[in-house]
C-alpha cells in the first residue's frame, strides 16, 4: 500500500508539472484531451493495482517476526512406515532336540540372522552359560534348544534388535548326572545320557547296593537337588524300601537330571558299642555325604566335626540335629549346639551322634 501511494504521488507530480509547461506554452487547445485520457488511464491502473494489494493483505496473514515459517502445503505427505515389535522367529525342531537339554561341558552352535559376528560354537560354562560375543554371558543350562533359542532372541530384542532371527543346535551334548548317597557302598555322581532317565533301581546298582548293615531304608529323592544349594536340607520325598512284610523291595522311581536321592536307615536293630558306623551329614557342609567309623573308633559329634572339616559360613552351628534310634529303638530327634563343643571347648556337651549303626545329621543355615 505505501509503494502504491508513493508511486500514485510521483505520477500526479508528473502531470501537475507537464500540465504547468504546456499552459506556459499556450498549447491547452490540442493538448488538454490527450493529457485528460493520460490521467484517466493512470488512475485506472493504480485502482487495480491498489484492489490486487488489498485482497493479498486481507487473505495473507501477517506473520510475526518470532514465528516459524509456514509449511509449504503443496508437498505431499511424509510417508511413515510404520514397524511391529520384534517377534522371534524360531526354526522348527526335532523331537530329539527338544529331548537333550544343555549342561556344562556341552558345545552350543548358536545363529543370528541379523548379526553373523555372533554366528559360531559356543562351550557351555560349569554354571551352564555361554558368553555371545558383545552381548555377554548368557545362561541356558537345562533348556532344550528352542527354549535357548527364545531366551537369546528375548535378550536381542531387549539389546536394540528390532528383529531376531536365532537358531540352537547343541552340536556335543554333555551327560547328565544324579547323585546316590546315604546308605550305599559307593555314593556319587552317576552319569547317564544327555536327556535320558534312570530307574532308582539301576542307580542304586552302579553304587554298588545298599550296605550290608542296613537291615531295613527309606530313600529320600530330591528332585533337582544338584541345582539347589539347599537341596540337602530340603525335606525331599520319602519313600519306603521295605515292603509290609520286611522284605527289601525297591520302588519303581524314575530319576532325571540334577535328581539326588540319598539312603537313610530305619533299622529296627539298635546297634550299642562296636561295629562299624556310618554317618550321613547333610545340609550346610562343603561335602555332604556317608563318614565312616571303624570298629573301636571314637564316634561323637566331635570326631565327627574332625571328619566334616570347617563349616561353611552360613551353617547352623548352634543348632545341629541329629536323626538315630535310642536303646528302645524309637526314632528320636536331639540338638547340639556344636559351636559350643568346637569353639569353646565345651566337652560335656558332647554326645555320640548314633545308637543304631545307620544314623544322619542335618545341619541347616542359619537365618539372617
């Protein structure tokens, strides 16, 4: 609008001042009607140049100096793809390798789609795990190869994998293990077959049988015991090795991996002075099992200590408790406070820890 008027000004000026020089000059006669259609023909463009600049300002709007610039409308919209969540995909398997589990010592071949710098073979740790390269260690002892496949594809896509595509193959499987102890000849890990089972009857054969002493048992079965810390002082499953009529029978029970199953007696015979003993220490100890007493030997909690050797931290050793038949033959259930006998040198809270030739000590942890 100013520009207009500065140019509407400029131009009157103009024709004032050719107006003045032609009147001057006496040629108002000829002249007038060409200066009048000048005029008229100015004023017409500067009305429609002035409407042109009215209907811009009335239809943009002024923008403040502070304020974005305006999108431009003619360009055509963002095309956003949009994207699900990861979702594994997981090859199919076999049976047989669902059937064979991952444990330590066993080889793991291990592939990633989206990354081959952590293709490759993997040897599973003594704690089951495998460490997959930039991601770190990784623990799968127990699972079959799907179930590690799905563990490793939900560690990816929380790592900043949009997708993950993993296969499992254990390409060596390690074997498997169960522990017989208690009342057997040759307590110990037993090994079987990656994914295979053993009867309780087969396991107590390759420990070489019951001990001849024990006249009648029971056979604790603690599934799982070998992963669990505190499998020894579990409770476990007890189960009878006698029938009604006294005879010895084993139970048909399926062991699997990891399974621990120890051998307590429950002989009816009370055993007083000599002969040889057994003890069976379970619970917070660094090697639970069967300790032995000689014909003649000194058998106390304290000379059993001396054969246990130094408790782990967390052992309860204000409250021991001793499992044993007395001179009645009834099952009975004392505690020592070994702390006491040890430490301090407390001797007259000593007490032989068995009557019967087949007793069992548990020592539990001690809460914090």
């Amino acid at each position: 609008m100013f520009l207009a008027n500065m140019k509407l000004t400029f131009r009157m000026l103009c024709l004032a001042l050719i107006s003045g020089c032609m009147f001057m000059q006496g040629c108002a006669s000829s002249r007038s009607a060409d200066i009048d259609r000048l005029i008229r023909e100015m004023e017409t463009e500067d009305i429609l140049a002035w409407n042109t600049d009215s209907r811009t300002a009335r239809t943009t709007p002024k923008r403040r100096l502070d304020s974005p610039d305006s999108a431009d409308i003619g360009l055509p919209p963002l095309n956003i793809k949009r994207t699900s969540p990861a979702e594994p995909i997981i090859r199919n398997y076999s049976p047989e390798d669902l059937e064979v589990t991952i444990q330590p010592g066993c080889l793991v071949r291990v592939g990633v789609k989206e990354d081959s710098e952590l293709d490759g073979n993997y040897e599973v740790n003594d704690i089951g795990a495998i460490s997959l390269g930039y991601i770190g260690p990784i623990i799968l002892q127990n699972k079959n190869a799907m179930e590690a496949a799905k563990k490793i594809t939900a560690i990816l896509t929380r790592r900043d994998f949009r997708r993950a595509t993993v296969a499992v193959k254990i390409v060596r499987p390690s074997y498997d293990r169960v522990y017989i102890g208690g009342g057997v000849n040759s307590p110990g890990e037993i090994t079987i077959g990656s994914g295979d089972t053993i009867t309780l009857n087969d396991a107590l054969l390759r420990a070489d049988g019951i001990v001849a002493s024990v006249k009648g048992a029971r056979v604790r079965i603690i599934s799982g015991g070998l992963t669990n810390a505190m499998a020894y002082a579990a409770k476990g499953t007890l189960y009878s090795l006698v029938n009604k009529n006294g005879k010895a029978v084993v139970p048909h029970i399926v062991l699997k991996n990891n399974d621990v199953a120890v051998v307590l007696s429950t002989s009816s015979g009370a055993v007083t002075g000599g002969g040889e003993k057994e003890i069976t220490v379970l619970g917070e100890v660094k090697k639970p099992g069967v300790f032995k007493f000689a014909n003649g030997e000194p058998c106390t909690i304290m000379h059993l200590m001396f054969k246990v050797g130094e408790m782990p931290i967390f052992a309860n050793r204000k409250e021991v408790k001793i499992f044993r038949k007395n001179s009645r033959g009834h099952e009975e259930e004392i505690v020592v406070n070994v702390e006491k006998i040890m430490d301090k040198g407390q001797v007259d809270e000593d007490v032989a820890p068995m009557v019967d030739a087949r007793s069992f000590i548990i020592i539990r942890p001690r809460l914090l």
